[in-house]
C-alpha cells in the first residue's frame, strides 16, 4: 500500500492550511451528528408510536359510539312506545273505574284490553331493561376507550414539546456550527476546498483524518512501515492521501511516524 494523491501532479498545501482542514473536518462532522440526531430523536418516535396507538384505537371508538348512539335511539324509542301503553291503559282504567260502562260484553272486552296493555307494557319494560344494560356496557366500554385515547394524546403533547424543546436546542448549535464552517471554508484555497467536499460526498462524510499512533484517522487502519517511511519523506506542504480510504491524511505531532 502507497501513500499518494489523487492526481499525478501533487498537491502542495501549507502545512497549517492542512491543519485547518482537521478543523473543517470536525465542525462538519458535528453538524452532521446534529442532523442525525435532529432526524433520529426518541421524542420523534415516541409521536411516531403514540400516533400508531391513536389510529389503532380510532375505530373502536368510532363502533363504540356508534353503539351507544343505536342505543340510546333503541331506549328512547321504547320510552315512547310505553308511555303509550300507559296511556292508554290508564284512559282504560279510567273508564272502568268510572262505571260508564254498564254493558257487561264491552265491560268483558275494556278489561281484557286493559289486561293486554298491562302485558304489553311489561314486556316492553322489560325490552327497555335489557337495553339499557346493553347501553350501560357500552357506554363503559366508550368510556374506556376514549381514556385511552385521552392518555395517548397527552403523552404526545408531552413528547412533542420535548421534541420542540430538542429542535430549538439542536438548531441554534447547527446555526453556530454553520456560521463557524461559513467563515473557515473560503480560507481554503479553490481546488482543496473542491477536493475535501467531492471526498466527503464519497467517503460518507469523512475527507480528512488526523494521523494519530500510525493510524490513518480517516478509516483508522494502521500504516505499515514502508508507509510510514515514505510519510516521513514527503515534504511538509504535500497533501498526502490514504491509498487504502483515499481520504486526506495529516500529519501532526501525534502521528508517531
């Protein structure tokens, strides 16, 4: 493996150019760990998740509802059809009670009519009960659900002001960050600054790595020692690149070449 550059001819850089591209290097990979972090936050999936849950349940609720709504129509109906019933059956009774009515076969015919009423009355009493059990169950399953739904909605709010709460904190560092990179970058001169993006864009994110101990910063495998050997005979102001990562290496102090 050989240390080379790119291009045929090489590239000279003033060592401390190089240096600031260390320092590019990092205020890009910061803002880059801030991107990920912004488009990765657990308060995000939490909306996400609680989302989900509110849709699972919104259906439910919807047969709930419309449940108790049949329901209640169900009961009231009955309430009708029995104040009827009592109606007339009490206009009957009036009738009775009053001895109006001398005949004995219309007498026979008012009291079997009002016998009736009175077995018409009871069943539909009893229709009435079995429907407001019905409706009670109903509505207490509604009940619950739209609890759950409540709580579901909460937790949102609260994870969705923890998220905001985030974005203001990660968006105000990014602006310092690319405030920061916005100043340093026309520093460099046009080809490097051209030859440090095209290999970020290549090298997902990483142009230049610091040698450090005899490892290559960029993809951090350690250098043999003829590489080693030929680092330590390019000249200071040689931009020297990674044969194996093909990103720019710089040599400080910390190298250990």
């Amino acid at each position: 493996m050989d240390v080379q550059c790119e291009e045929p001819q090489r590239v000279k850089v003033d060592p401390f150019v190089q240096l600031r591209l260390l320092e590019l290097q990092a205020l890009d990979s910061a803002v880059d760990r801030l991107r990920h972090r912004r488009s990765t936050l657990p308060e995000s999936a939490e909306m996400a998740r609680l989302d989900g849950l509110v849709d699972a349940l919104r259906d439910a609720v919807l047969r709930a509802e419309t449940e108790v709504s049949d329901l209640a129509r169900e009961q009231a109906k009955f309430e009708r059809e029995i104040e009827q019933v009592r109606t007339r059956k009490a206009r009957d009774e009036q009738r009775l009670a009053s001895g109006s009515i001398t005949i004995p076969k219309q007498l026979q015919d008012l009291e079997h009519e009002v016998a009736t009423l009175a077995r018409r009355q009871s069943d539909l009493e009893d229709s009435e009960l079995e429907v407001m059990e019905r409706a009670e169950t109903a509505e207490a399953e509604l009940a619950s659900l739209s609890r759950r739904r409540s709580g579901h909605l909460a937790d949102r709010e609260v994870a969705e002001a923890a998220r905001d709460a985030a974005f203001l904190e990660i968006d105000a560092e990014l602006a310092r960050l690319l405030a920061e990179r916005a100043a340093l970058a026309p520093t460099f001169p046009a080809d490097v600054l051209a030859l440090y993006e095209k290999l970020r864009a290549s090298e997902g994110g990483i142009a230049v790595g610091e040698i450090t101990r005899g490892r290559c910063g960029g993809c951090h495998l350690d250098l043999m020692n003829n590489e080693k050997s030929a680092l330590r005979s390019a000249p200071p102001d040689e931009l020297v690149r990674h044969d194996e990562c093909r990103r720019i290496m710089v040599r400080t102090g910390e190298s250990g070449l």
